[in-house]
C-alpha cells in the first residue's frame, strides 16, 4: 500500500545480473551474460577493463540485501521493482527448477515486505540462461513458449507476494544496442544494418511472448497488475531539414511506436513492417499474433526515460538515420544525453494523447554525469548534477499527472550504484554510492534530494 495520500508509488529499480552477484551460487546456471563477460571479455573494448556481474553490489548474499533494505526504508520507498534471474529459478532454462534459487527469491519478497515495501518483479531483464541462448534464443520461435513456462514458475513460486509484474524490459536497447554491439565485438567488426534487420524477428517473439504470459497470468487467476517496461524518448531531428525530420519519423517508429503499438494498438507501423520485411526474409507476423496482443492488452506501461534522442539523416547508416552521438542541445549532458525535463512531461502526455491515457508507472528514470559529479565531502558523496536532475525530472512528471496523465508512480535509477553492462562498474547511476571492493555504501546527496521529494509527496504539485 502506497504511503503517499493520493496512492502515487515511490520506489527505485534493479536489474539480477546489475547486482545479485552469486553467479554460481545456489545452484544458479549460466547465463548469456555471464558467457558474454567472463569468456567473450565484452566489456574490454567499451570500458577498457576485464569486469564481470561475478559479484556486483554481493545483492544475492542476504546479510547484504538486508542493509540494503534498511536504506530503502530510510529513503522513504514504497516500492522496489526489481528482477528475477531466470538462470537462478531454471539452471537449465526449462525443465529442472532449482528450488534453492525459488527460495531465496520468496524470502527477499518477504523480507520486502516485512519493510513495508512492495515487491515489483521484472520477469525478463537480457540475462537469458545460456542453454536457451545456445538454441537460438530470441530468434528462435520456441522461445515464446520458454518464456511461458519460465513466467508460470515464477508466479507459482511467488504466489501472493507479487501483484504487480513487468514481462520484459527495454526490447530495443537489448535487442538492437546490446546484442548487435556484442556480436560486433566478438566478430571484430561493426554493427551493420542487415545485422540489426535480423534483430526484428527477436523483438516480434518478445512482444508475442509478453502477450502470451499475459494472458496466461489472467487465465491463471491472477489479479495483480501486469505490464511492458519500455525505453521511450521523443525522437528531435537535429537540423530542421527534411531529411532529418524523416529520420526522426522512421526512428520513432522503430524505437517507440513499434511496442507502443503492439500493446496498444495490436499491430505494429506500417514502416516497421516494410523495412523489416525487406532486411529479413524470417520476419513474419501472423494474424493470430496480433490478434493475440490485441486480446490482451497490458494493465499498466513502464516508462523508462533518461533523456531525448537527436536524429541526423545519413543515408549509409543503419536505417538511414544516426542517432544517440549527436547532442546540438545546449543543456548539460549525462551519460544517456541532455538533460531534459520537459521532454518527459511532453513523452507522457504524448502517451495519454495517443494511447487511451493507460496507467503508467516510471519504471526507470536518472542519470549518471561521471567522476566530477562524485566527489566525496565528509563522508557523503556530492553529486548537484544527479540530484538536480532527479529533482527536475520528477517535477516534470508530475505536471504531466496534474495535466491528466494517469501517473501512477516513480522509480529511480538506480538505488545503487551498479554493475552497467558494457561498461563494466565505469559508469555510475545510483543514488547510494558503492564500493566495489568493500561492498560499503554510502548515500549520496541525490538520495537525500530524493528522500525530501518522496517526504513532501505528489501533493507538492498541488
């Protein structure tokens, strides 16, 4: 139950393999994850060091997650939306369940709730057990039903503890940033367009999957909520050229409208369907899938928003378009791009407009600015650029919710400082500072900024 008088959710997110560590504990098989960063060495080429989820923040081992608890109660949360590793609960991907790894995750949703916070579990976030992703993984059809069967173990294990579940998070950062850039570093070579084209296929099992699950967890009896984390960012062409106002245009299809589409419209743009129809022969979409995502439609929509993206028209990239390394934009740039508020408040109030106003919640929001915006003063870590960015950005949210959008929560990203994928422990985005030797945290001035926010409450928008 929300603390805050109007029900608004305030929590902070997480990813497994970002912070559990214990990669062979407990019975826990291999994950693609964990393939791709101790034998592959992916982060080498991005962040210059040899680093690994090995251990991350130690979040698996409970003495540790205990004080962690401790933190989020002392932030104020209501929430702790985090995920589940699917290689922890099925060693294998199916089949055989690992009832150490099932009980260590009904434990930590207890000892949530025994704080007085609600558990939110992300199903899926990129760590697929390494014998489903030497199958084929995502490209492969079957895939739908692996994920089914993975989601009906979780629920079953987790039962009342849970009653707000997220099926997958950020489609097309994993599928068309990560898994494209990782395949590149392994080939010696660049992403290529006909690499990302085969991408489309895996994005179209994801969203049949999340439907899928969806319906199953109704037909199941379930009677929490059920939704899609998705990456969101208003697509601004960087000149005001035609060309570059097209570019935007196929970029936003791609990169938002194409899932918004599918949870909401039950189909995807006519452009996603025609370029990736012509990169990939494999790229088929039968009726019964979209029948399927139209009979189910998710009970809420995660936003994940870090900041805007400026497109340039460039006939010899991928899709024609560049995007993410241009920033014409005068305000101050974090890891993720310039820092823009009323991008967000304009993004959710684009959804209420053109979506049916669904339920949101911010399933993932913040920034990471490096080394000068964490420095360390008398025993806290000052850190103006994050916690003005935390600051503005929830604002901005909540003038979105006075102007009708149906807003419903905020979690930060992230409560800790993490292990971030490609570039290893280089970037950090938490609002606790972690030592990555001694494991010892320290709240940082943006937490302190975020724990005023969440004292003061949606009223504080009037």
């Amino acid at each position: 139950m929300a603390k805050d008088e109007r029900g608004f959710l305030w929590g902070a997110a997480s990813a497994a393999y970002q912070v559990e560590g214990g990669w062979q504990a407990g019975g826990k098989g291999l994950s693609n994850w964990d393939v791709w960063t101790n034998i592959d060495r992916v982060t080498e080429p991005v962040s210059g060091k040899f680093e690994t989820g090995n251990v991350a923040i130690n979040a698996y081992d409970r003495t540790q997650y205990l004080e962690d608890i401790a933190l989020m109660q002392r932030l104020g949360l209501d929430c702790y939306r985090f995920s589940l590793s699917w290689s922890r609960l099925l060693p294998d991907g199916a089949g055989r369940i690992n009832a150490t790894g099932v009980a260590h995750y009904q434990r930590f949703c207890d000892d949530l709730i025994a704080a007085g916070i609600e558990p939110i579990v992300t199903l899926f976030h990129w760590d697929l057990p390494q014998a489903l992703q030497a199958e084929g993984g995502w490209h492969d059809r079957r895939s739908v039903d692996w994920f089914r069967d993975y989601a009906r173990v979780a629920r079953e294990a987790l039962g009342d503890r849970v009653s707000k579940y997220i099926t997958f998070n950020e489609p097309f950062i994993d599928l068309f940033l990560m898994e494209p850039m990782i395949a590149a570093i392994k080939e010696g070579g660049a992403v290529t367009e006909a690499m990302l084209g085969r991408q489309g296929i895996a994005l179209h099992h994801w969203m049949v999957a999340s439907a899928a699950v969806i319906a199953d967890f109704r037909a199941a009896g379930f009677q929490g909520e059920i939704g899609l984390a998705l990456p969101l960012m208003p697509m601004l062409p960087e000149s005001g050229s035609a060309e570059d106002a097209a570019s935007a245009g196929r970029a936003d299809a791609i990169i938002n409208r194409w899932c918004l589409d599918a949870m909401f419209k039950g189909r995807y743009p006519d452009e996603v369907m025609e370029i990736f129809g012509r990169l990939d022969p494999a790229f088929r979409v039968e009726p019964a899938d979209f029948a399927l995502m139209a009979a189910n439609r998710p009970d809420f929509l995660g936003v994940n928003f870090y900041a805007p993206s400026y497109i340039r028209s460039d006939a010899a990239a991928p899709f024609g378009y560049r995007w993410f390394d241009t920033n014409p934009d005068p305000a101050p740039r974090a890891f993720n791009g310039p820092v823009r508020p009323d991008a967000l408040r304009t993004l959710l109030e684009r959804i209420r407009d053109d979506y049916g106003n669904p339920p949101i919640y911010i399933t993932e929001n913040g920034a990471g600015f490096g080394p000068n915006d964490e420095v360390m003063e008398r025993g806290q870590v000052v850190d103006p650029l994050r916690a003005d960015y935390v600051a503005r950005h929830i604002a901005a949210a909540l003038e979105a919710k006075k102007n009708g959008v149906d807003l419903r929560g905020y979690m930060v990203w992230s409560l800790f400082d993490n292990f971030e994928w490609l570039f290893g422990y280089a970037r950090r985005f938490g609002i606790v500072h972690v030592d990555f030797e001694t494991q010892k945290r320290t709240p940082k001035l943006s937490f302190e900024t975020y724990r005023a926010i969440i004292a003061r409450g949606v009223a504080q928008v009037g």
